[in-house]
C-alpha cells in the first residue's frame, strides 16, 4: 500500500499531500488586495518553497489549476506565469474564473508535482 503523508495539516487542510512520488499542494493565495502581478509571483513563491521542503521543484509538476476573481487579469497574472515556468516543463493547465476565499484576492494557484 503506497503511503500517504500530511503536512501543515490544520482541522480544514494540509498543504502538502504525498501519494507515494505524487505531490499535491493545497491552493496557495498571495497578499491580499496586492497587485495581480504580485499576488500571481506570491503564490508562485510559496509553491516553490513548499515543493523544495518535500523534495521536488517546478521542473517537476504535473499540473496547475489557476483561478482568477476576474478573467480580465489574464493576461496579467500569464506574464508572471510565464516567467516562472522553465521553457521545456510546462504542466497541463487549467485556467478559470471563480470567487475566491475573500475580494482581496485575485489569484489563487493548485499544483500536482511528481517528487
């Protein structure tokens, strides 16, 4: 049976999830009320950081969910996306519009990654 392991596990959610070399990470949020551009690199920051503290890298995902507050800021929050996202590694994808935990915040990012 492959091992499943829970970290930064509060009574609502963890923000990692491992299935054996599968890496799932909660959806990650950034500064409330910041700019598109900055809540977008904020996210991303904190995906890296909790991809390296299990092991793994942006190299490595599998997948990315992202959800915008408006589809207007696409663009916007792409221009980050595509900085960040070594050429040659991109994962499957899904963009799509959707209220969010509160107006402040304009993007939120959900990754899978192998380990």
């Amino acid at each position: 049976m492959t091992e499943i392991s829970r970290h930064h596990t509060g009574t609502r959610m963890s923000q990692i999830v491992t299935h054996g070399d599968t890496i799932y990470l909660a959806g990650q949020v950034g500064t409330a009320g910041a700019s598109v551009t900055q809540q977008t690199q904020d996210c991303l920051d904190k995906v890296d950081a909790l991809l390296a503290e299990i092991g793994s890298e942006k190299r490595k995902l599998l997948q990315a969910i992202i959800w915008l507050a408006d589809m207007g800021d696409f663009a916007e929050m792409n221009a980050v996306w595509d900085a960040w996202v070594p050429e040659g590694h991109a994962p499957v994808r899904a963009c799509g519009e959707a209220k969010l935990a509160t107006p402040e915040y304009s993007v939120e990012v959900i990754v899978v990654a192998a380990r």
